[in-house]
C-alpha cells in the first residue's frame, strides 16, 4: 500500500508546520520524495517511509533515556 502524502498532509500528520517540513526535506532530514514543478519543487511523502523514521527516532530516545538512567547510578 502506498500512501503518498502532500506536504500539507505530511505536516499535519507530523504535527508540525509545512514550511519547516519542506526545510527538513530539502536539508534531507525527512525521507521525501521531489517531483518538479513549472516554477516550483513540490515535495510527496510515504506515509510508510515517515513511519519508520518516527520508529527509529523513539527507539533512539529510548536508548539515550536508558543510558542516561544508568550511568547516573
């Protein structure tokens, strides 16, 4: 299943606004996909490739927050 995303859309499921969204995009922070545009770059996003990302993220926090607890004992 693909589920493609505008940036609007893949803001809003994010939580965060669009313009800081496309700067993620281009500065390749985010997996996103460039589609060329007549006088502008519009960007698409799997809702699927945002998932995983969100994933590693948490279980990357997780692993900061559990070593942080255990080198402070």
């Amino acid at each position: 299943m693909n589920d493609w995303l505008t940036l609007n859309e893949a803001a809003t499921y994010l939580k965060i606004h669009p313009r800081t969204l496309a700067l993620w995009a281009r500065q390749k922070k985010v997996p996103a996909h460039r589609l060329s545009g007549i006088r502008r770059s519009v960007w698409r996003f799997l809702q699927r490739e945002l998932d995983a990302m969100l994933g590693a993220s948490s279980a990357d926090s997780a692993e900061e927050g559990s070593y942080e607890s255990t080198a402070t004992h």
